[in-house]
C-alpha cells in the first residue's frame, strides 16, 4: 500500500463535544480519531484541515498540536489500509472470549467472535474511544491495570480518565507496584 496523505492533531483543553463542532465546521476531510480523554482528542485528516483544526482550537481556549505521524490513521483515509488487512484477518480463526474483551472501536465489551473479527477490521479506520475503554473497565470492577509494552502513554492517559483505577506501567509493576 503507498502511503496516505494526511497527520494528526492533538487537541488539548476541549472537551469532545467542541472537538466535533470545530471538525463538522472544517469539513469533511477531518474526523476524529482518538477520545484519549476529557480534554485530549485527536483529529485526523488533510494538511489544510489540520491546520484550521489548530487554529479554532486555540480560539475556542485549546491547542492544536501537530503529531509526529506517518498518515491519518484512525479515518476513513485509511480505507486502503483496512481493505489490505481484511483478507488476512478473514483467513485467521478467532474463537469467543473466555475474558472480558473491551474493544477500542465499539468501547463495549464484545463477545462473539464474528463481532471481533469485524472490529478487528474496522480498527484501522474507526476512532479509538479510550476514554470508553476506561469506564467500560471501570464498571466491570477492574481496580489495577498494567501498560504492557514500553513507555507509560496509556498510563498516563487513563489516569485522566478516572481515579478508580490504578494505573501503573510493566516497569512500575515489575518493581512492586502492585
């Protein structure tokens, strides 16, 4: 696949109500691609969108930061990427769940294994709802969780999302976090 025009903005300071009401005003080359939390989400798209995106952020109050990324993921603009990917996720048997699995694009707990064959899918082009994510957890009575993986994003992220849960990084739990 070559690669797809476009990047990512991360608005700070709004809440995601704001966030859809500047992106319906740019247009239609700009969606959301990531809750991340109260006031944190991302906005993919075009250059050109981008850049107002940054510029009504700051007049509502917020900030518009440009990400360091290679494409728009997370938007439609990444069809060409999901539709690559589909036949190799259609080709992989996946069974139900014996754990509760929480999925990033429907930010409900899933269970059918044909429903998660289908996210699967979707992920690439769908917004990553992580604030639904955390309450989703929250609410089935998680108290701790670890990042696994290097790097401590997640974890700093859930933490603005609820203090109900206890977010440490593999390293953090490693040395006796929990």
């Amino acid at each position: 696949m070559k690669g797809v025009e476009g990047g990512m903005v991360a608005v700070v300071g709004l809440d995601i109500e704001r966030v859809k009401e500047i992106c319906a005003e740019v247009g239609s080359d700009v969606t959301i691609a990531n809750h991340n939390g109260p006031t944190q989400i991302v906005v993919a798209g075009s250059k050109e969108g981008l850049s107002e995106i940054a510029t009504l952020a700051v007049r509502e109050g917020g900030r518009g930061i440009p990400l360091r990324v290679s494409g728009p993921f997370h938007s439609p603009a990444m069809r060409p990427a999901e539709e690559e990917l589909a036949p190799v996720i259609e080709r992989t048997r996946f069974s139900n769940p014996k754990i509760p699995v929480v999925s990033g694009v429907s930010g409900r707990i899933e269970r059918d294994a044909d429903g998660l064959k289908d996210l699967m899918k979707r992920q690439i082009t769908s917004c990553v709802r992580w604030v639904d994510v955390i309450h989703r957890i929250e609410e089935i009575g998680v108290t701790h969780a670890i990042e696994i993986g290097s790097g401590d994003v997640l974890t700093r992220l859930s933490k603005r999302v609820t203090e109900n849960i206890e977010f440490l990084t593999y390293e953090e739990a490693q040395n006796g976090g929990i």
